[in-house]
C-alpha cells in the first residue's frame, strides 16, 4: 500500500509517499478502512521532526485520524462499504488503516470525507477539554486562545452548545477571527506583543474573569493568564505553542484557588478513548447532521504534498483544519 514517509534530506525531514507492507486486520471487532482523507495535526509535525514520542505499540506511520470506506471487517457494528472517521493512535497517513470498531464513528449524513476527517482529533480533543477536563456548565465564561485553530473551530460551537455565556475567541491574526465569530464566539481579541489581553478579557467579563481557559499557549501568556481566571477557574493546558518555561508567583494561583490541569489525548488509554469516542458520538454526531454543528475545513492538499501542508500549518496560514486526500478531490 502506500503511505506517506519521512526522509531526511541536507539535515531536513520531508515527507514523501512512497510503498510500504500493507496492514491487515489481526483482531475481532476491527474494520480495515481504504482512506479517502486524512487530517493533518501539529504532533504530525512534531514526529516528522523526530520531536514527538510515538505511544507504545502503535505505528511508526504519521497521523492520528482519517475517513474513508469500511473495506474488509471483523466488526458487528460496521459492514463492508460503511462510510466512516476514525481516531487512531498512530498510521493514518496510509491508503489502508486498521482500527477497533470502537475507535471508529460512522459519518453523520451530509458530511463529506474531507469534513469527516477533520473531526476526530479536534472534536475529541475539545470535547473531553470542555467536558472531562473543565466540566464546563451552562453560564460559564470561557476563554479559548488561538480560537481559529482546529481545536479552536471546535471549542467555540460545544461551549455555545453547552450554553456558556461569554465565548471569548483570541488570535494574533485579526483576519481569523470572523471565523470564530460566526461559530459563536461572543467576544473577539486581537492578541499583540504590545497589548495586555488581560485586560480586555476582565472588561469582556465585568470584571470576573473567566471561568474555564482553554491554553494551548503556554509560558508567553502564562502571567497574563492568571490574571484572566475567575475564583475557582478552571485552567487547561493542552499546548506549549508559546514555550514551556515560566517562572510564576503561586500565591496568585492560590488566591484564586485556580484548577490547573493538563492532558494529552495521544496517550490516553484504549479505554479511555473508547469512553470518550462513545460520549462524544452519542451527544454530538446529530448535531453535524442537523447543521448545528460545522467542521470546519481550511485547505485540502493531495497527499503527494503532504509536505506542503504541513509547511503551511507551520506558518499558521489555517483557520480550521487541513486536509490530505489520497485519492481523486472529486471523492469528497
Ligand atoms: N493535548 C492534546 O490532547 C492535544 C490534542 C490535539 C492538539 N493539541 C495541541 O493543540 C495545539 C493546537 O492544535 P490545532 O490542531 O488546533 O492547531 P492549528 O489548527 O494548527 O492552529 C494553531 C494556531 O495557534 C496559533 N499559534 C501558533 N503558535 C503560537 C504562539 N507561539 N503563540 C500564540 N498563538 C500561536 C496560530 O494562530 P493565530 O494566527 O491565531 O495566532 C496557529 O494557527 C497544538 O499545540 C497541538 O499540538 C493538543
């Protein structure tokens, strides 16, 4: 089969696609899926780079999502010919995938390969963010940085489905935040060197600050962060987009009596995704087919350019997701 590889070339990694020893189905409950598009993540990045430890046991192949048709099964939840999008922990970045039926969702109708493929890490991710994580509850204030990423797109409409009463959305790119506005965001910011977003999130807030920050960002909006938290806030860091080291002052955390968390979704457990997968398809698959929900897909790129898109989420050019097809764009 094919699959897109990593060579290295003058000291750079670059990406190619080339042939590999296809994947067969060894287990029950499994489906083998012919991939028609494949969501392109951050730690996509990272691995090429050799900067992101694969989980045990799973493939050395990028890419942890993908859509396409069940092509072969051991399942008795999906049948051969099945449309549908999977989270898998490692190899997505492949004409065939092999996944646990219980790691695949079948695709809500009217969706397409290239919108399906762009749910799983994202939607997942903001999902247990929101609702494993910050227990968010109808009325609470959030704060979602860099709002026009995948993740992003994603937070904005379950925070406004969970009926949260301000959705702040920032970016250091005012061009991106129209998006976010019209995916529900109730406040937008421009985040710059010079200006102190504190600030405008207390004045957004009448003062309160926010109940839930969702921070991808890291040490650089780190103090100014701790000045955005409500009483009894509750902080969660998924990315180090900004850096990893910071010096704080505790007290500030404390008088605050701020909830800090952190997660990986990648290195979660079998079980823990399926729970995960099970929640998030049982309160959210009907809200893409009703339209109250939108993935939202930025760039699709073929995959025999795969390096291509990753250059261009490495300059932060995406407003939501970006997209390999494996096959002909007119399958979508
Ligand atoms: N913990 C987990 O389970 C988990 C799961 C998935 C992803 N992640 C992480 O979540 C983060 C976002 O992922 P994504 O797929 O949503 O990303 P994405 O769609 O590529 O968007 C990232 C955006 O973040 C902003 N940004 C980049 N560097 C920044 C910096 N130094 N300071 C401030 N803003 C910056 C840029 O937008 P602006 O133009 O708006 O600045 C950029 O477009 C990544 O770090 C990813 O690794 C974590």
């Amino acid at each position: 089969m094919k699959a897109v590889q990593v060579s290295t070339l003058n000291g750079l990694k670059k990406l190619y696609l080339s042939e590999v020893p296809r994947c067969n189905i060894m287990e029950q409950s499994s489906v083998l899926i012919k991939t028609i598009s494949i969501g392109v993540n951050r730690m996509d990045i990272m691995q090429r780079e050799g900067r992101y430890p694969v989980p045990q046991g799973a493939s050395q192949i990028l890419g942890v999502e993908a859509s396409g048709y069940v092509q072969e099964s051991t399942s008795e939840k999906f049948k051969i010919g099945d449309k549908v999008m999977t989270l898998v922990s490692g190899g997505a970045y492949s004409e065939y995938i092999v996944a646990p039926d219980c790691h695949c969702m079948k695709i809500p109708e009217g969706i397409s390969f290239n919108e399906a493929a762009s749910i799983p890490e994202n939607w997942l991710t903001s999902y247990q963010l929101l609702n494993f994580i910050a227990k968010i509850k109808s009325g609470d204030s959030v704060l979602i940085h860099a709002a026009a990423s995948g993740i992003g797109c994603a937070a904005i409409q379950l925070c406004k489905f969970a009926n949260a009463r301000e959705i702040i959305a920032t970016s250091r790119s005012q061009s991106k935040l129209d998006m976010c506005k019209s995916l529900g965001a109730t406040h937008c910011i421009t985040i710059s060197d010079s200006n102190n977003f504190s600030k405008m999130i207390l004045d957004a807030t009448q003062g309160r600050g926010v109940d839930i920050l969702l921070d991808p960002i890291g040490s650089s909006y780190f103090k100014e962060n701790i000045s955005c938290c409500a009483l009894d806030a509750r902080w969660v860091l998924y990315g180090m987009m900004g850096g990893s080291n910071t010096t704080i002052n505790l007290a500030q955390l404390f008088s605050k009596r701020i909830s800090f968390h952190t997660t990986t979704l990648r290195s979660r457990s079998f079980s823990y995704r399926t729970s995960l997968i099970r929640h998030f398809s049982e309160n959210c698959l009907n809200q893409f087919q009703d339209g109250s929900f939108k993935a939202v897909v930025d760039q699709v790129f073929s995959w025999q350019f795969a390096q291509d898109a990753h250059s261009y989420m490495e300059k932060n050019s995406n407003i939501g997701k970006i997209i390999l097809k494996t096959g002909s764009f007119s399958e979508n």
